[in-house]
C-alpha cells in the first residue's frame, strides 16, 4: 500500500459525500491506496453514507468510535493506516482533479 488517505469526521453529512468523491475521482491505482473514514461520534447521516459507498468502493474502511476529540482521532487512524505515505485530509475538503 502506498497511500493511506486519514478522514476524521464530525458531523459531516453535508460535506463527506464531495470530498470522498474528489478523492476517488483521481487519477489514482485503486489497489494503491487506502480511504480511512473514522467517525467521532456523529449525531447525524455520515455514518449511513459511508457504509453506503463503502459496498461501492472497497478501498473505504469505516470505523467509528465515541466522541474523544480531534488529535485522539488522529492518532487512532495513524496506527490503523497501512501506506508507506500519509495523507490526512478533513471531511469538508475537496481536492481538485
């Protein structure tokens, strides 16, 4: 694995859905590199659209956990990522073409 993509998410149901299709709408190997979605304790939909887009996109892993915060999220998904590079990028970003 080359790139593991880190996404903590909050609340994001409004915004998740276009940053992960940015990401996945690069000109990227798909056996490259790894989406790692893990939600910190979200009251909204995120979590129901990712389970949805990860049938879809095998390269999703979900994961979720009771609200701890920003930097405990983080330092999770760093252990759970398995590329050589990490990118972190927040569930409201979009990444252009």
């Amino acid at each position: 694995m080359l790139l593991s993509i880190l996404i903590p998410m909050y609340n994001a149901e409004n915004y998740i859905g276009k940053c992960l299709d940015s990401i996945l709408n690069q000109d990227l190997d798909l056996k490259s590199y790894e989406i790692i979605v893990m939600d910190d304790g979200s009251k909204d939909a995120s979590v129901s659209l990712i389970k949805a887009l990860t049938k879809i996109h095998p390269q999703i892993r979900l994961f979720c956990e009771p609200n701890s915060g920003a930097d405990a999220t983080r330092n999770k998904m760093l252990k759970l990522a398995k590329g050589d590079y990490i990118y972190f990028v927040d569930a409201d970003d979009y990444l252009c073409p």
